[in-house]
C-alpha cells in the first residue's frame, strides 16, 4: 500500500519553500485597461499592496508575455470586493506561442456577497511546460452591471 500523510495549510498560504517568478524580469504584460491608482503592477509584484483595477466596466484582458517559455508548476490568484453584490467569471488560458492558439486552463465563476463573502482565492498546482503566453480574463458581474473587474494578486511560480 502506497500512502502519505496530508499535511494542512492554510488556504492561500504559499508553502514555506515556495519561490514565485520574478514577473517583472521574464514578462511583459498587456492589459485591457487600467486606474491610475490601481496598477497592474501591483496585482504582479511582490511589494504590491493596492492590486490592479480596471479603468472601465465590463470583460478586461490581463496577458503576460514571457520572453523565453516557461514551466508553471502553481498559479494563484486572489480577489476581493468588499462593495459589490455579484457573480464574477475568469477564464485562464495559456499558450507556447505568441499567436495565441490557447488552451484554457480553468474556468470559474464566484458570488461576491459582502459581508460575508468578499474573498476568492484560487491557488492551482499544474504542470504547464513551455509557456509563452498566459491570459487572464475576467468578466466582473455576469448580469452586466457596471461593476469594474479587481485582481488583488496574481502569483506564479
């Protein structure tokens, strides 16, 4: 019998060990639009506080484009909205080149219900080789409110 013992920690909290990408030097990013005051940048890097929000309402695109392929081995993404009731839907894809014949990874969809439920983390453990290309898209309110998307941290490693 093959057997290993499950060790718990807690939801989002990275292993003691691991080591995310340094995104700044392997990637550029596009994004669809953005706030001034809420950057991509800050969804991206490690000394990152405020997350990124968009400019406008409605679907927004995050790429990165990293400049050799990469292995992902862990992706994790969180968001938050302490205002708005709603349904949000991301869609990840990923692609080995640069003319995005992309391959969804995941597609998941969360109520935001504040006070109670104002805070989605998903941490995916994958094995993607060779990636050129990883896209982020999300649609902040599937009813079509004017609600702006938010990502608070997108973390690989």
């Amino acid at each position: 019998m093959r057997k290993s013992q499950i060790t718990w920690s807690p939801q989002g909290a990275p292993p003691r060990d691991q080591t995310w990408m340094d995104v700044d030097h392997l990637a550029s990013v596009e994004v669809s639009s953005e706030d001034a005051d809420y950057p991509i940048e800050s969804a991206l890097l490690p000394e990152g506080k405020r997350g990124w929000r968009a400019a406008n309402p409605g679907m927004q695109t995050i790429r990165l484009i990293f400049d050799e392929p990469q292995k992902l081995r862990r992706i994790l993404l969180v968001f938050e909205d302490t205002e708005n009731s709603r349904t949000q839907e991301f869609i990840l894809r990923w692609s080995p080149d640069i003319q995005y014949s992309s391959r969804e990874i995941v597609r998941q969809q969360w109520n935001f219900s504040p006070p109670d439920s104002v805070r989605e983390i998903e941490d995916y453990v994958v094995e993607l080789s060779e990636v050129k290309v990883l896209e982020l898209m999300i649609v902040p309110d599937k009813s079509g409110g004017e609600v702006r998307a938010s990502l608070v941290s997108l973390r690989l490693a």
